[in-house]
C-alpha cells in the first residue's frame, strides 16, 4: 500500500482528498449499483432540488485503527438510521441500512492507508450525504436521489483537543424552529447556524450554546455538539425535540450507566448552569469535550465549570472509556463496532 506522507498529530478537522469516494443513485424509483470513484466533482442539472429548496442530509462518523492493528468503524447502523430519519424529514428517499453499511466499509477499505496510526488521536472521518437531483422549479420534492460517502482523515473538531473550551449563549440567534428540523441532520440547519457560530467564533469563543428556541429558558445544544453536565455523580443531558439525537451522547449514557453514574435526560434551565460541577459537548467531531466556561452575552453572566483550567474527573473518565473501546483498547460490551476486513 502507498504511504501517505500526512503528519497525523498536527491534522486539523478539515478536508484533505483521499483515494476514493463510493456513489449509488435511486432511479426510477429503485437504487441502483454502487460507483467508486476517484473524482471529487459532482455533476448535476441546475435546478436539483438539493440546490434550490435544500433536500440535502449527511451523516458524520469515524473509523479508527486499534491497538490490535484492526478498523473499528463506529456505530454504523445508529448513523444509517439516523439518515433514514432525516432523509423521511425532508421527503427524500430513505437508504437501506444494508446498502449504507457495504458503502461505508467499502468507503473506509478503499482508503485503508489514510486511516491514522493508533496513538496519533487522528481518525478517519466518514461523510455520507444524500441530495435531490431531479429538476424542480415548484415546491417539490425529486424522485431521483444521489448518495455518496467521502471520508477523510481528521485531528480535534475544537483546536486545542481534550481540553476545556468556551461557548457563548446569545439570544439573538435560533438555529430551529422548536417543531422544526433540529432533530435531523439537514444542510439548512448548518446554514442557519453560520452567522450565529462565525459571531461566537470572532469573540473567541468555540461556539454557541444555544436556547430553546420558544421560550429561551432552557438548553439545547452547543453547536454541531450536543450538551451534557454531571453533578452528585451523575450525568445530565437535555431534553428538547430542537436537537440532534447524538450518537455520541447516547453512547456516553451508557457508558455512564455502565460506570455506575445515574443519567436524567430532561429539560435544563439556563441558570442550573451554576450549579454543575463538571460540563461537556459531545458529538463524532467534538468526541468529548470538556466545557471551561459558558458566557451569558445577554445578561453578562459567566458559568465557570472548570474550576482549575483542566478537564474534570469524570468528563475525563468518560472521554477515556469511550476512546478506548473506539481504539479497541476497552471491551466492545455493546457491540458498538464494525470491522474493516
Ligand atoms: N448536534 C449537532 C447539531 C450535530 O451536528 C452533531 C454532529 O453530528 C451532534 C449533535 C453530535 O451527534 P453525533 O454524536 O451523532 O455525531
Ligand atoms: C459530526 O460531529 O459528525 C458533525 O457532523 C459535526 C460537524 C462537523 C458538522
């Protein structure tokens, strides 16, 4: 196999092209074979529904190569659900979750080698996406759909990696609407949070944690990560139907069980901010990430939840457990991971 000359402890979460990308189309109403591909362009009419009344979805998980030497990609099938979900919320055609599991290991064995060293904290990133292609110009939804996955290796979602990092709330901005379409992952969602996420990003923050939308009283999700506190050993995350079921954080519940912590997944007001003793974001980029402070722009309030400037203990735990049944380090109990063959 060909090295890659890529340093993977400096790789940064952003696109670097690989070998190859896998393709499959739903035609006449039925999918047809799958493509693999070494192009990078997309060529489609100019009036897709992908580009105009955005029928876009995508999915983001990870491969990583273990201790054993071995390609753990995981949790395949909660993403492959999840598309379906999304691709049903925007009235495209869902993929079956046996045609999206062949892609994704084939997607990750056509590219073997750009998968990162154990040990280098790089992994390869898995983008499936789904979109529209037919031609509309009414309000409608296509009748023929593309899928791709592209993969690429990737370092720390937020730059400085497993250390805590600041989010800001503001009122100003919703990223959805409280019965819209936070609970799918959409293309229009990332588009509607870009003026909110560049404006935390200029302040020097990492993102925003965001409100429910409604009445902005309570919390719903940092950015393309969702939200999780613990206090009194236990661990607490939102309820809210604005936000992205997070794989991650399903899996950290329970991981978090499986630790002998208590879990309440339930509405959190803003002001119960103060009271945590440890908070994190969570999600396939944003793995596990320790939250240092939280700033209220609007009422000028700062939540302090690292007390020393280092990760709490149980965030620590948590992040390290889930690492290392990722790395094969730790035993699979939940059957969380596919193999690469
Ligand atoms: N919330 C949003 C809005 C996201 O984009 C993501 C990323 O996928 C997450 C949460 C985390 O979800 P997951 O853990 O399934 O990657
Ligand atoms: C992910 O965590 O997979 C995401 O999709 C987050 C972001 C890069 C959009």
């Amino acid at each position: 196999m060909k090295e890659t000359n890529i340093d993977w402890s400096s790789l940064p979460f952003g696109y670097v092209k690989t070998d190859y990308n896998v393709r499959c189309t739903f035609k006449n109403g039925e999918w047809g074979e799958i493509v693999v591909t070494d192009s990078e362009e997309i060529t489609m009419h100019m009036a897709a529904t992908c580009l105009h009344y955005g029928q876009e979805a995508f999915e983001g998980l990870k491969a990583f190569r273990g201790k054993d030497g071995k390609i753990r990609v995981f949790r395949t099938e909660e993403n492959g659900k999840r598309l379906q979900d999304s691709a049903r919320g925007i009235m495209m055609e869902p993929i079956p979750l046996d045609l999206f599991k062949k892609m994704v290991l084939m997607a990750v064995k056509l590219n073997e080698r750009f998968v990162p060293p154990y040990g280098s904290g790089a992994s390869l990133y898995i983008r499936p996406f789904e979109i529209g292609t037919s031609a509309r110009v009414g309000v409608k939804p296509a009748d023929e759909y593309t899928f791709i996955i592209l993969v690429t290796p990737v370092g720390p979602y937020f730059k400085n990696g497993f250390k805590p990092t600041n989010f800001a709330i503001m009122r100003e901005f919703d990223r959805v609407a409280p019965k819209g379409t936070g609970r799918i992952k959409v293309g229009g969602n990332y588009a509607a949070s870009l003026v909110a996420g560049e404006k935390a990003h200029d302040l020097g923050f990492s993102g925003v944690l965001y409100l429910d939308s409604k009445e902005k009283k309570y919390l719903d999700e940092c950015g393309a990560a969702n939200f999780f506190a613990i206090k009194d050993n236990t661990y607490i995350t939102p309820y809210s139907e604005s936000i992205l079921p997070s794989i991650t954080n399903k899996s950290l519940t329970q991981i978090a069980e499986d630790l002998g912590m208590k879990v309440e997944r339930r509405p959190i007001e803003v002001e119960e901010l103060a009271t945590f003793e440890e908070a994190g974001a969570c999600g396939t980029a944003a793995v596990c990430t320790p939250i240092g402070e939280i700033v209220d722009l609007d009422n000028d309030i700062k939540y302090t939840l690292s007390k020393d400037g280092n990760p709490g203990e149980m965030t620590t735990k948590l992040y390290t457990h889930l690492r290392g049944i990722q790395d094969g380090e730790i035993e699979d109990i939940h059957g969380w991971c596919d193999f690469v063959e």
